[in-house]
C-alpha cells in the first residue's frame, strides 16, 4: 500500500487543460477510405494537464527510482556498477546512433571497424580462438553456447550426449538454458568449502555428457581453484567445458577461461563493461569459442579482408542467426569505449578493487551476521541471515530495512545452497566511505533485530510504497493506474 507520508498525485486531469502545442496543419488533406471498425466514434479518454504537470509528473515518478547514479546497488552476481558518461557519448555521436542497420557494409565501414575491434579485445581478454557479438544477453549467450555444443556432437555423430551439469550454487539461467537447448540438467553438488566436490562430478560424468557449466569464479564468490582438473575430467570423458561469464569482473587481467579449458564462454558487457542494465535490458551477451568450435558460430561472421569489413554468410556448419542485425550495437560502443579507456592495465585494476573491496566488507559485516564461507571471497560474497532469523527477522525483512537506509538490498536468497542468503556485490566503483556506510547501515539494523526486531519486521518505514504482500504482488500485479 502507499505510505501515507507519499500522497498519490496521479488524479490531476482538468477539463480543457493542454499540455501540448502543435503547428497549423502545412501538409494536404489526402482522402483516404477507412473502414468504420477502425474509425474513432468518441474522444479517447485521456488525462488532460498542463505541460509543467507532465514535467513535474515525471520528474517526480524519476526521483522515486534506485540506480547506479543515485545510490549504492550492491546486487550481488548483478555487478551493478557506475557508468562512466564518456561511453555515453561516444555512443551518441552521429556517425554511431544516425546509422541504419540495414545500410549496406561499405556505407558503415567505421562501425565495422569497432565491432571487429570489440571481438578482438574479448578475444584477448577471454583466450578464446573467435568471438560473436551476436548474443542479445548473458542467457541468450548461454543458450547460443549451448546450441553450438549440440551441433558439434550431433556433427560427430554423439546424439546420446544429452546431459548437461550444472553445480547446485548456479544461475538459474544455466539449467534453464540448458533445457531450451534441448539437454537434460543435471545438479553436481558443492563441497564444505564451497565448491564443486570433484569426486560428486566424477559420479555424474559419464558418456551423455555434453557439457559442464560453470562460472569462476562462482556464485558464491569463490575460485574454482581446481578448475584445470575439472577440465580434465569433463574432457576425457567426452564433454565441453562452458563459461558464464556472469562473474568476469573479478579475474580481469588476471586469469583467462580460454587457460582454465573453457571451450565456450559468453560475457555480458552491460555488467562487466558497464553498458547500463536492469529493468530488461538493454544488454549484450557475446560468445567466445575455441577453434573446434568456430565453425558453428551465429552466421554471418564478420571478417576483414584486405582493409575492408565484410559479412561471411556461407558457413555451413553454422546453427543459424540468433539476432537480427549483429548484436545490441549502442551496448557494443559503450563496451568498445569502456575497454580503449581503461587499457590492459586498468582493466586489471578493476579486479583489484572489485576483489579488495568485497573482502573488506565481508571482514567487517562477519562479526554481525553468519559467513557460511570463511576463506577469501573474489568480487562478491554471501552472509547468512540465519542468526537474525532466530530472532524472528527474515533475510527478507532486513532487506527491505535496507530501503529506509537508502540503498538497494543485496541479492537475497540466492544461492539456494545457502540459508537466509544475503548476496554482496561492492564492485570496484565504489568509495570506501560507500562501503563504511553501507557496513554501518547493516549494523544497525543487526542490533535492531536484537532490540527491536519490530523496526525491521515492518519495513520499510520511508518508501512511497510499504511493505507488499509479496505472494499477491507477483501472481496478481497490478500493472495499469486508474480505470479497468
């Protein structure tokens, strides 16, 4: 329900008010037949309001939104972080935004150039043989891997590799891609540490392996640090090893999937390399290959040939477009000039902070709440809610609390393996006082659900909205103001 303390101010129609003003019509009336079902008997019922009403309007609705350039969002596995308004820019300049994607190849030679380049510098950074940029999102990149995957066994005649793993701290993605591939997914279980219990994934190996996913590192935050052997497992037994890229901003610089045994990674350049993201989009979900794999990319392919960017459309082998017009090409600049203005070195750097300041957080926020985990996290760490919840306090209810703070909640209850789970994800943009303060907002609300666990229960206290029914609110939402 609304707060009381935030009065709802969409009923401001008046009679005769106009908030728009157009020129006399200059253009000839053209008699045109429509037919009567098409024709408007009566005025269509709309608000009628001034121009400074809609201004005031929106602006209002615009201040009532959480992102990156207003708050801390520490969306754990989201890497929700800052921006930079160069890439802005460079996207909006004429020669990128004014193009038309149906302009034949030689009349956009330039954007050519920077989507070449852009597949280039993910292959160095990945160590993969050949990059598409084809891929809409990260999932649409994990269900394109995946296809690749297929036809390449089917290639080979292994239509009994029908099985794909999945560990039981992964994206919901990852199995879920999985099945729209066509392959069954199978759960290989974490260990007491963590990560993947080689021996439970020597079990569930076997001749209808396609391929093990996996992110490294993991959704818990942790290294893979035996990654080279599970390769070896999965290898010899038949199958491809498949990278979600998710969780990249932590080895920047520092490690490659392509030398960890990767055959296929996709990267998501609206998280890793700060194209904007949320609310559905927009994103991009490039896909690395090894050369084995390289004839079964998303046609066409973009190559260069004596100076100039051609599209190769005749790849026989190849499982077909996956997106019209090559990609999310305004995420693509953003990520092109993302990576040009950081360099090989302050890409590195980005690790680096992203990893310094996730383990100083989890330092800090373990002696309040549970730290399933205790060796050192990468970019993100998960906290367990579970003393708190003794108390009566939800992971839940301190996440909404987190509201009345100012900020947007971490993950909660992902992973699945982890109880009560609050997921942190600091990134490398922001400043240790961001940190402090968000480490001083969960110690507070920790010792309210020891004093006054009411306070949190009932959260949030600040909001425009109240706490929701939250069944109700996701099987029922209403979606439209005003008349039904």
């Amino acid at each position: 329900m609304f707060n009381e303390d935030f009065p709802v101010i969409f009923e401001r129609s008046q009679p005769g008010r106009v908030g728009y003003s157009l020129p006399e019509l200059d253009v000839p009336e053209v008699d045109i037949e429509i037919e009567d079902a098409y024709v408007r008997t009566e005025d269509a019922d709309l608000p009628e309001v001034s121009e400074l009403q809609i201004m005031r309007h929106y602006t209002a609705l615009s201040k009532r939104n959480h992102g990156v350039d207003s708050g801390f969002y520490p969306l754990g596995s989201c890497t929700m972080k800052y921006n930079p308004k160069i890439n802005e820019d460079v996207a909006r300049m004429p020669g990128f935004s004014h193009i038309h994607p149906l302009q034949q190849p030689e009349t956009v030679q330039g954007a050519l150039e920077l989507m070449y380049d852009l597949q280039s510098s993910l292959e160095i950074i990945t160590g993969m043989h050949t990059v598409t940029l084809q891929p809409a999102a990260g999932a649409h990149g994990e269900w394109t891997g995946l296809m690749m995957i297929r036809a390449l066994h089917e290639k080979n005649g292994d239509y009994h590799r029908t099985k794909v793993i999945v560990p039981d701290s992964a994206h919901g993605t990852n199995p879920a891609s999985a099945t729209v591939a066509g392959f069954e997914a199978i759960t290989v279980k974490s260990n007491e540490r963590g990560l993947v219990d080689l021996e439970d994934l020597r079990r569930v190996v076997d001749e209808h392996t396609a391929a093990l996913m996996l992110t490294n590192p993991n959704t818990l935050g942790l290294f893979e640090e035996h990654i080279q052997e599970m390769a070896t497992i999965v290898h010899e037994a038949g199958g491809k090893l498949y990278y979600d890229g998710a969780n990249l901003n932590a080895i920047l610089g520092y490690a490659r999937p392509g030398d960890m045994g990767f055959d296929v990674v996709h990267l998501n350049l609206h998280k890793t390399f700060t194209g904007p993201h949320g609310g559905g989009g927009p994103g991009s979900g490039p896909v690395g290959v090894t050369e084995e794999l390289e004839p079964f990319l998303p046609k066409p392919i973009l190559k260069k040939e004596e100076n100039v960017y051609v599209f190769e459309e005749d790849r026989p082998d190849s499982i077909g477009r996956v997106k019209p017009y090559f990609g999310n090409f305004g995420i693509n600049v953003r990520a092109y000039t993302y990576i040009r203005t950081m360099g090989p070195e302050g890409l590195r750097q980005v690790s680096e902070y992203a990893v310094l300041n996730a383990n100083y957080m989890m330092r800090e926020l373990e002696k309040h709440f549970d730290l399933p985990f205790t060796q050192h996290c990468k970019h993100e760490f998960v906290l367990s809610g579970k003393k708190q919840k003794k108390l009566g306090v939800r992971t839940l209810d301190m996440a909404k609390r987190l509201l009345d703070f100012g900020y947007h909640p971490p993950t909660i209850y992902f992973p699945i393996n982890v109880e009560e789970a609050l997921m942190v994800e600091p990134t490398e943009t922001e400043a240790k006082e961001t940190l402090d303060e968000f480490i001083d907002a969960m110690r507070s609300i920790a010792k309210e659900a020891e004093e006054n666990p009411e306070m949190v229960q009932e959260a949030p206290h600040t909001t425009v909205v109240s706490r929701m029914d939250e069944t109700t609110a996701a099987r029922k939402p209403v979606l439209r103001h005003g008349k039904k």
